[in-house]
C-alpha cells in the first residue's frame, strides 16, 4: 500500500479510536489546531515521561522548570524573534494556495532524492547479493545525473537561504520548474517574509494595553530564569534545565496532521557551558538524544542526522534528528549549539548581569549553551506512524498499534469470558489490585475476539481472561498483543509480568 494511503488510515484510526481530535470540530474545526483524546492523552503523557525521567531524573546536573507562556515583550525583541522568526512565503496566483518557499525546493531537493533511491532499490533486486551500492551510486549515470542535480539545487539553495535572498529564492523555484500541487502552475508571487509569532493584549483593551506574543519556543523561559535557577540550585557549570511546555507559531502552510500545528508542545533542555566547550557537548547531546529516540526500537535506519542549511540567528552548529515518517524524512528533534547569544542579549536588554563565576579560572563569564529541542506532538505522530501495523492473519485481519509497552497507554484489559458466573466480580477484583501500577481497562462486551481486536488498535500490550477454570485455580489467560501467543498464569503473576514489561524504570536502565 503507498505510503500516502497509510499515512490517511493513520489520521482516520487516530480519530476513530480516541487519539487525535480536530480541535472545535463541531464548529467545522480549526485550522492545524487539535486536540488529544482519551487514549493520545496517555500516549502523550508517557512520552513526556520518559523524556523528563531520562533528561532530569537521570543527569544529576539537570534540573527541570516551568516557566509562564506570557512573557515581558522585550523578550522577544532581545531574542531576535520580533526581528527575525519569519518564514519566506510565496503565493501562487491561480491557486491562492500560500506555500513555504524553502519547503517548495526541500521538496523537489526530495525528489530527486527518490528517484536516486528507486534506481537503487531496482538495481538491488536485480543483483541480489551481488549487489554494491557504494560502486552503483559512483557509476550509473541516472544516479550521477540526478545526484549533480541534487549538489547544484543544494548549494544555491543554502546560499539563497543564508544571504536572506528572496529573489534568488523564487529563482530557483522558477528555473526548477516547480508547479503548484493544486493549480499545478507556476504563476508564483514574489517571495516575502511573515512573522511567526502570535500576539495579545494584556491589560484593557483601552489605553494602557500593552502587545505581548505568545511564546514560539519554551526556551526563552529557560533563559531568562538563568541566574534564579543558577543562584537557588546552586548549580555548577555544566548545567541543564529542562522545561516542557505550549508553544505557539502561526504556521502558513500547515499540513501532515500533527506534525506542523499552530499550538503545539515542546520539551527543551538548555544546556549551560563553558564557553570554548560547547562543541564537544554539542556531539556529546547529539549521540544521546539519538540513543533516546532508537531505544523504542522503531528500527535504527528510520532516523538519521540531518545539518543545517542554514543556521539560525543564535547558532554556532546545529543538527536535526529525522525519523522516517510515511511522508518521508522529517525532523523530530533538534540540537543546536546556541553560543552566548540569548543569555548575552537579555544581560543586554534587561541590563542586569547574567554571568556565572567559575571558581576554577577565578572568572565570570556568560555561558554558552548546547540546547535539545523536541516536540511532543512530532513524537506522537512518529511512535503512532512506527507502530501502525495492518495484519492479515488467517481468517481475518487486524490493525494492530505496536506501541513500546513502556508507551501504550492502556498497559492491560481484563475480560471476563462470560458476564456471569462470579467472572466478573474476580475480573474487577484483578483490576483493583493492579491500577495502582498499571493503567488498566474492564471490557466485558462482545465476543473475545472482538475485544481482542479493540485493544490491538489502541496498543495495549496485555490483554487478560477470566474463565471458567479461573474459579478453580485462580489461573487466567495472558494474551501477547504482537505475537497474539497466549499463556496460562496465575492471577499473583500478572503484575510481576507486566511490570517487567511496561516499568520505565527496567527501560531506561
Ligand atoms: N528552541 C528551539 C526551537 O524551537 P525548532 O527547530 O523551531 O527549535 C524544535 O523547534 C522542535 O519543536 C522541532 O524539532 C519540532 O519537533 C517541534 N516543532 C516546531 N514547530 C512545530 C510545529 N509548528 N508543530 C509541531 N511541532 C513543532
């Protein structure tokens, strides 16, 4: 199936089974705005946790905040954001359809990308062993030509992106020929660029009212509570502090479901530095933060590095880490090695000293700072995209999420094989004393496959039934949602063996 359709039956199995909501979808919706249901509320949470617990409980030297959404306006001016957080857009005139210009040629940058991937994967199945992709890529002139394509695309697209030039970028969108997916023509508009940043009135409404933004990145709220932090923790350089919050950006083009919204979460860690090191943090945090994404064990070719093209204002390097969506690579995280430029910027502004005294050097000095920036919205939708899994079996099918038991967010449903004989009541009973630990569903309705069926497509790993050979030996049925193997164990085994599943603990150790 193309990986188009896929992605489809993932935004209609989010919606059916109480993952994703379209936010005010009574009202006909709202616009890259949605809301998580009872089930994404879990999966949600337990992405959270295992971010917090691996970046805070696990570095002694990283401690966590959680910093207001409104701010003093001068933040963001200081922060370059009033400045300089604009996308380049550019309409086409037929459509009306607006588009990122970057994005338009990242795109066609992809396709070439495909083309070179498809010559490959055509070429290995002729080969089979034999095949080596190394000489391939160096001597098959369609791989040649496409990949000169790709380095000329490259480079004039980062030079266009890194002087600010929005004619050279609607340029490059003319002489590579490429149309509007809706009109498909090239009837484009200039490029310009557009401000990122919502806006609000704080105070009345009459005189006195002042503009203040809502925040774009939780991080500025990092910053600013620096020396708070620094002074009352008394923290020693290097330290992080790690925040998870909303944020808001005013996306143009948002598409692909979650994964560009206009309200949106972020988990970010500041990373506090001596200046001079902040380079070997930055490697020493990329390698760790792609560690924490490949433990799920989504397969380690789905993810790769990906270097900027251009570097943001504050940025000295900066990585993304991209996993394979069904709509290609795309980022999930991104580690940036941000100098000393927003802690120098509010010393600046605010005009009060935001320094550290290293009592080494017997100095002060303005860290520099190593950030890990991920969205929790673009994790959702990667832990639902690798664990979406259509199954055909020998009667039937199933759609199954292989959500990492540490993730599911129901961990066990217990069901009674019949609504009588006492196998509800010890159904109940089994629940009441494993919710403590366990996230846990009661479901007495329909047949067993049925609700086998139900609980696969929202990924509980542990399905659970009370039969009648319960009642004589206090015995149920353990069933394994991927391999749907089922055991025979006694009711005071169920939690040792699930807990050994699902405890994040076991998993980050
Ligand atoms: N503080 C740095 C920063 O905000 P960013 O690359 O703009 O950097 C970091 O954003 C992460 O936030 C991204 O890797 C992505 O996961 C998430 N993110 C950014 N914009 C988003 C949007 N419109 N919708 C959902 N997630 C978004």
């Amino acid at each position: 199936m193309a990986q188009e359709d896929i992605f489809k039956k993932l935004v209609a199995h989010s919606k059916e089974y109480g993952f994703v909501f379209q936010s005010s979808e009574i009202y006909d919706g709202l616009g890259a705005v949605y809301d998580y249901g009872q089930n994404g509320v879990e999966l949600k949470n337990n992405i959270k946790k295992y971010w917090w617990d691996s970046m805070v409980l696990l570095h002694e030297n990283v401690v966590g905040i959680d910093s207001a959404i409104f701010m003093h306006p001068t933040i963001w001016k200081a922060s370059g954001h009033v400045d300089a957080f604009n996308d380049p857009l550019i309409d086409n005139k037929d459509s009306k359809k607006r588009y990122r210009a970057d994005v338009l040629i990242e795109e066609q940058l992809a396709k070439y990308e495909e083309k070179i991937d498809k010559e490959i994967s055509k070429a290995a199945d002729r080969f089979g062993d034999a095949f080596n992709e190394k000489q391939f890529r160096e001597t098959n002139p369609r791989v040649l030509a496409n990949q000169e394509k790709i380095d000329i695309l490259h480079e004039r697209f980062t030079k266009a992106l890194n002087d600010n030039d929005l004619i050279e970028l609607k340029q490059i969108i003319i002489d590579e020929g490429i149309v509007c997916p809706i009109s498909g023509s090239r009837n484009w508009t200039d490029v310009r660029q557009f401000n990122l940043m919502f806006s609000t009135e704080m105070g009345s409404t009459a005189e006195g009212a002042s503009k203040i933004f809502l925040r774009p990145e939780t991080a500025q709220g990092i910053f600013v509570n620096y020396l708070n932090v620094q002074k009352t923790g008394r923290m020693k350089i290097p330290f992080g502090i790690a925040q998870i919050g909303k944020a808001f950006r005013n996306e143009i083009v948002a598409r692909q479901f979650i994964f560009r919204m206009r309200e949106f979460e972020q988990m970010e860690m500041q990373f506090f530095v001596k200046p001079g090191s902040e380079l070997d943090w930055f490697a020493k945090w990329k390698e760790t933060r792609m560690k924490w994404h490949r433990a799920l064990g989504f397969g380690d070719d789905n993810y790769r590095f990906h270097e900027h093209e251009k570097l943001a204002h504050y940025a000295n390097a900066a990585v993304d880490i991209e996993y394979k969506f069904p709509f290609g690579f795309k980022e999930v995280e991104g580690i940036h090695s941000r100098t000393d430029f927003d802690l120098s910027q509010h010393q600046e502004y605010s005009g009060k000293k935001i320094q550290y005294f290293d009592p080494e050097l017997n100095e002060s000095y303005v860290p520099y700072v190593v950030e890990t920036s991920i969205g929790v919205d673009r994790m959702f939708l990667q832990v639902l995209s690798a664990s979406y899994c259509e199954e055909q079996l020998e009667k039937d099918s199933r759609v199954v999420l292989k959500i990492p038991p540490v993730l599911a967010p129901v961990k066990l449903a217990v069901m009674p094989l019949v609504k009588k004989d006492g196998l509800p009541e010890i159904s109940r009973q089994i629940i009441d004393d494993l919710k403590f630990d366990f996230y846990c569903q009661y479901d007495e309705k329909d047949s067993i496959g049925k609700r086998y069926r139900r609980q696969d497509a929202i990924g509980t790993p542990f399905c659970v039934t009370v039969d009648h050979q319960t009642t004589q030996d206090n015995t149920v049925t353990i069933r394994y949602r991927d391999t749907m193997e089922q055991e025979r164990v006694a009711i005071s085994e169920i939690g040792k063996i699930i807990g050994k599943q699902v405890s994040l603990k076991d998993f980050l150790k």
